[in-house]
C-alpha cells in the first residue's frame, strides 16, 4: 500500500530558489502525494513560478496576507496536510531525488515510526555542495531510543529542517510550533517529538540544505543577543532538570560555541581566548562529545567556505565596476 507523503512550504519572495525547491519534488523516483505551499504575501513572481507547476505536481497553494512569521505559516500549512507523513521543506531547500522512494522503504520496515531522519548536504546560492550537516548516530541505519535522542539533542540542533520525515499523527499528539520561536522553532519541534521515540535513523544524505545571507531564520534576528536568548529560552527549561550534570555543562557551552558562530556570520569581532578557555576545562571526554553532538565544525567549515565564496564574489565586482546591489 503506497505511502502518502506531504511536503509543506511556508513561502515569502521565493523566486529565487522556489522553482529549484520544487523541481527537487517533480523529480522524485516516487511520487509526493501532496505539495501545500502557504505564501505570505509575495510581491515578486512567485506565485508565477508556483503556477507553473500546478499541472505536473499535486500542489494546493493559500496565498496569505503577509504576517512576517515562517513559524505561523508552517502551523497552517501543517494543520492543511492529510498525508500520512509530513516534511517542513523551506522554500530555498531541495530534497534529492530518491528521498520518497527510500524513505517508504523504511516506513514498510517500520511502519509504526513517528519520525525518520537522515542527514543533509550543506549547499550554496548556487547550489554547490559545501559539506554534509550530520546525526550524531552512526553509520548504520537503525531505531534510535528517546534517551540517547534527548540526550544529545538538547545539547545542540542537529538536525536540519528538510531532513525529518514526520507521522502526521505524532504532530497531532505534540500540537502547533511555537510562534515566537523565528530562531528555533524547529528544535523545540525535535525535542517534542524525542520524547514520544519511535525514530528510525538513516545515515545517507537526502535532502539539501541551503547556507546564504538573506534565509528566513537569519533575517528574523536583530541582534546576536536575540538570537542567543532564542536558544536559551528552548534549552534552559529542560536543562533545569537535566542529567547528568556533564550534559548540563557541555550543553550551556555549545550555547556559547553558537554565539561565536554567531559573530562569524554576520562579520563582529569575538573573544576567542575565553571561549578556548572554557572549551580546555571540559577535558577529553567532553570535548568527543562536543564535535559529535553539536556538528559544530561541519557547521563552521561550511560557512566559513560560504564566506570565502561572498568575500571573492564581492571583490570580483568591485574589480569589475559592477553594483553591489545586485547581490543583494
């Protein structure tokens, strides 16, 4: 018996990369049952480019006053989907070809899962690869257990947002994402869902997921601090309560790590020296834990090679007298 499987696009001023993100589902070896695309109030061609495609997938589209939150168009969408299984793909990321064919397999394996997740590839603005976002679960596909979920969830999201395959009746148990979480929304979403269990990991890439300046999460901050407070107010309530205490520690310095990350990408001097201090006090054993469970230097490498990419594509231009604006 086939597998319904759902994809939900929260959409705003797509147009440069909705016709990719939606080629990726046109192109799967098995089809998608359903494509719910909310868009928020465009005012560029997306809704041409959704047109479009209209007659060669099953796409139901709610054009929406635009409200600036990719969180609330994501619930409503999520609350349209009658699929068995539910993906949240945004509107700049792919899903490689074989995604639903492969992931049906496993749902017939295991078909009483809640969610299956893989890993990612890191791609740029113009789709070049630029690494692979990882689970810290192996290289083996297999159940994973709440607790070793929980465990190395709540140090860090892990997980990027094309990658879950959900139950649509696990959602229905966990509610709505919360609105005023632009930033991590979607961790608060795993960690929901952890504690339900019943998810099959498979360690092959299937989805892509795309690092550039202008993505919806990263213009929805004013600051760093509001950013860092983004994930504080996920971690610590579940932190408070947390054990062992090494969790606790490694956890509240990964949110640090995230800060420095943080001014990485938006170009502001760090004090590397404390961070480096905190990092040596951890000791060997925590700092295994730290790489494996926050993938913070795949997160790293691939921005810093987005940067390069940026910085030499720039200084073309201004070489060539053309506008900066155009990148923009």
């Amino acid at each position: 018996m086939p597998v319904k499987i759902s994809a939900v696009i929260p959409t705003h001023n797509g147009s440069l990369f909705l016709e990719e993100t939606l080629n990726g589902l046109l192109l799967q070896t098995s089809p998608v049952h359903e494509v719910i695309i909310v868009d928020d109030g465009s005012t560029d061609n997306t809704s041409q480019i959704i047109e479009t495609f209209k007659t060669k997938i099953p796409i139901k589209v709610f054009y929406r006053t635009h409200c600036g939150n990719w969180v609330t168009n994501t619930n409503f969408g999520l609350a349209q989907a009658v699929g068995d299984y539910v993906s949240i793909l945004h509107q700049d990321d792919v899903w490689l070809p074989d995604r639903i064919a492969v992931l049906t397999e496993i749902i017939h394996a295991h078909p009483a899962s809640n969610v299956i997740l893989h890993p990612s590839m890191f791609i740029d603005i113009n789709g070049k690869r630029l690494g692979i976002w990882r689970c810290p679960f192996g290289k083996k596909q297999r159940p994973i257990e709440s607790a070793e979920i929980l465990e190395k969830l709540i140090v860090q999201n892990f997980i990027s947002m094309p990658a879950p395959l959900i139950s649509r009746q696990a959602l229905e148990k966990i509610g709505a994402l919360d609105e005023e979480l632009w930033f991590t929304a979607d961790w608060k979403l795993w960690l929901s869902l952890a504690r339900l269990g019943k998810w099959i990991y498979h360690p092959v890439p299937l989805t892509c997921f795309r690092v550039h300046e202008n993505s919806q999460t990263i213009l929805g901050g004013k600051s760093i601090q509001s950013y860092a407070e983004q994930i504080r107010r996920v971690q610590d309530p579940l932190l408070d309560n947390f054990s062992p205490q090494k969790i606790q520690t490694l956890a509240r310095f990964n949110t640090e790590a995230n800060v420095a990350l943080l001014h990485i990408l938006f170009s502001q001097p760090y004090q590397w020296f404390g961070l480096l201090s905190k990092f040596i006090t951890l000791g060997p054993t925590a700092w295994i834990q730290f790489f494996s469970f926050s993938r913070f230097h795949e997160r790293l490498i691939a921005r810093l090679r987005l940067r390069k990419k940026i910085i030499r594509t720039r200084r073309s231009m201004i070489e060539s007298g053309d506008s900066l604006s155009r990148d923009r």
